[in-house]
C-alpha cells in the first residue's frame, strides 16, 4: 500500500490560520452573527484524522455531511446535518509541488473559504446538498466566484498566484455563469 502525504506540524499551523481567516471572511460576507456561525455545525479535518472513505482523489477536498444527534438525545427531531471538511493534503501537496508560486497559506485560505461558503448556502436553503451532476456544476461556478468576490479585496501575500491557479477554471465555464 503506497503511504500519502500529510501535512507536516508546521504546516498544520498555516491551515489552521487559514481556517481561522476563512471563518472570519466568511461570517463576515454573510453578516452571519458570532451564534450564527457556531450554529453552523462543521469541522475541518486534514488526512491524518480521515477515515479511509474519507480520502478522495483530485480534489483538493471535499464537504461530507452527516447527520449528527446529541449523545443524550435518542429522537430523530434532534437530528442536525454536521458537514465535514476533509481537507486532502495529498492533493494540495501535489498541487504545490507543480505549482511553484503557489503557497500552502493562500492556496489553503483559498480552499477552505471555498468550502466553508458551500456549507453556509447549504444550511441557508440557497443550494441543496444532494443535486444532479449539472446542479453542481453550476454550484462550483458560483461558490468560486464567490470565493474570489470575498478573497480579491484581501491583502495576503502570495493570493494572486492562487487566482491565476484558478483562472483557468473560472474562464472555461464563463458560458454557463448566470447572467446578473
């Protein structure tokens, strides 16, 4: 079995402020209040705390949800949607390996400010969790306009190489953005 890359301590420490400044970023963006946002039930994970299921090939990570439920509660009506960010190192180390003027704080600020958006449009109703392949799609093109609309405006060093990584993307599917 061939062992994956995972990210080494001190780069457990920038995906951490990554995730701290996604968090901000995005409350902000959507005006969410402090209680909003801890309401948000989620959490960021990097390979080392992944179930084999949990680890993807291509991208650079995914959202999972499951269903959680207090311990203490046995009633389905206590039943909430916990999203899983599953960060996968492998693919952010390749993809910095390839790319050398991409830099793990920005590209991972990138990524998971990225995710974090889809979980917020899907518990405020704005796009469903389970849809067909076109559905998401259309998804990707949104949350990665939104991405870059609340990233450009941020001084971080290094994020231009990050949007021009993007760049590519977001110009393919230029035809099938919504118009507005």
């Amino acid at each position: 079995m061939m062992t994956m890359q995972c990210f080494q301590s001190d780069q457990i420490v920038l995906i951490n402020d990554a995730v701290a400044m996604a968090e901000e970023l995005v409350s902000n963006h959507y005006k969410l209040s402090a209680t909003q946002w801890l309401r948000r039930k989620y959490d960021v994970r990097t390979a080392a705390d992944l179930s084999p299921g949990e680890i993807i090939t291509g991208p650079f990570a995914q959202v999972i949800r499951y269903e959680g439920r207090k311990t203490t509660v046995a009633l389905n009506s206590e039943a909430f949607d916990f999203y899983k960010i599953c960060l996968q190192d492998h693919a952010i180390l390749e993809a910095l390996e390839r790319s050398p003027a991409l830099r793990l704080f920005p590209f991972s600020l990138y990524i998971i400010t990225h995710e974090l958006i889809h979980i917020v449009r899907f518990t405020k109703f704005l796009q469903s969790f389970v849809a067909t392949d076109s559905e998401r799609l259309l998804e990707e093109i949104r949350v990665h306009d939104k991405t870059h609309e609340i990233l450009e405006p941020v001084r971080v060093p290094d994020m231009t190489a990050v949007f021009d990584f993007y760049a590519r993307w977001r110009d393919e599917f230029d035809s099938l953005r919504d118009p507005a």
